[in-house]
C-alpha cells in the first residue's frame, strides 16, 4: 500500500513537470504558475530527481537557435 505522503509527491512531481514543459522548461515562469518561489522549484526539481527532457521538435528548435 502507498502511503499518502508518497501520493502527495507524485501528484507534486507530475505537477512540476506539467508547469516546466508549458512554460518550455523556463524554471521562473513555471514556479510563477504554479505559484511558488524560483527557490523552491529548484529544491523541489532536484528532490524529484526531475531532468530536463526534450521532444525532436523542441530539440530541433533549440539546435538552431545561437544560445
């Protein structure tokens, strides 16, 4: 049986995931959506082990572009 509090992290997680790939993996404008710090996204990011992760598109995207 799954505790609660292991329930609460993967909604958590799924959730963070969701607001990164919306605001294409932009930390400050998914934490502003979710409504939380830029610090605290980025503590949660790295409790949940979360990797940035790329679609072809996006990947072909960010290939182009000078960064």
């Amino acid at each position: 049986m799954v505790s609660l509090k292991d329930k609460v992290e993967e909604m958590e997680r799924e959730e963070i995931i969701r607001a990164l790939k919306e605001t294409g993996w932009v930390k400050a404008k998914a934490a502003r959506v979710l409504g939380i710090t830029e610090r605290m996204i980025g503590y949660k990011i790295r409790k949940y082990g979360i990797k940035i992760s790329l679609t072809g598109e996006e990947r072909d995207f960010f290939d182009k572009q000078d960064l």
